[in-house]
C-alpha cells in the first residue's frame, strides 16, 4: 500500500470536485508544510549548540517564511474571503481582536485608522446575540 501524501488527502470524490477546488487544496496543503517546516527549523536552531548550523538552519527557516508567503499571496489572488481578512487583519497595529470587533461593530480600528471610524461595511450588522 502507498503511503497517503497529504495533497491526496481530499473529503470528496476528486472527480466531484473542480480544478479550482482541488488548486486550492494543493496551496493549502502546500501553506501547511511551509509552515511545518518553520516550525521545525526554529526548534532544531534553537536546540542546536553549533553556531555555524545554527546559521544555516535560520537560513533554512527564512526560505521557508518566503515559500509560505509566495503561497498565502496566490491564495489571497484566488478567494475573495481570504483577500478581504488579509485587507482587514495584516500589516495592522493594536490589538488584533480589537480589529475583528470593530470589524463586527461597523468600525474600522487598524491600518492607522482609530477605533470608531466609518467602515465599508457590508450593512449585515452584528451577529452577536442580542445585537
């Protein structure tokens, strides 16, 4: 038996799902490992005792961010929902929770903009109980 690789582990049917669909299972997957892979040279530079692998391994480390970044880009370039939380969330100042209650509130609070600024909203208001 083969070994299962994680760009095969589809939920559905890969004949019931488009190319689109099964794209964007692959940079997910892909997203994952490079982020996998971060982790781990973080860990192993920091347990080594090595100065001159340390350095390489922090190298190592900083191609991997870059390959993880090159992949959120072609995501955010192909779903609208992920390009409109990397407009609200990313290269934000403050707290980050602050900017998903504004966020929910009508408000901007990030990005230079203070916290009860007009928002381009989409009018949906609150999906807090009660709200």
């Amino acid at each position: 038996m083969t070994p299962l690789m994680s760009s095969e582990s589809l939920h559905e049917a890969s004949e019931a799902l488009s190319t689109a669909t099964k794209d964007m299972h692959r940079a997910i997957v892909s997203l994952k490992e490079e982020l996998d892979a971060v982790d781990w040279y973080q860990q192993r530079a920091e347990a080594c005792t090595d100065p001159d692998l340390r350095a390489v391994l922090l190298h190592n480390k900083n191609e991997e961010i870059e390959h993880a970044m090159m992949v959120l880009e072609w995501i955010r370039r192909h779903n609208d929902v992920f390009a409109t939380h990397v407009e609200t969330y990313l290269k934000t100042k403050g707290p980050i929770i602050e900017i998903e209650r504004a966020q929910t509130e009508g408000t901007t609070a990030g990005a230079g903009d203070s916290p009860g600024a007009p928002s381009p909203s989409l009018g949906i208001g609150s999906l807090k109980a009660g709200a």
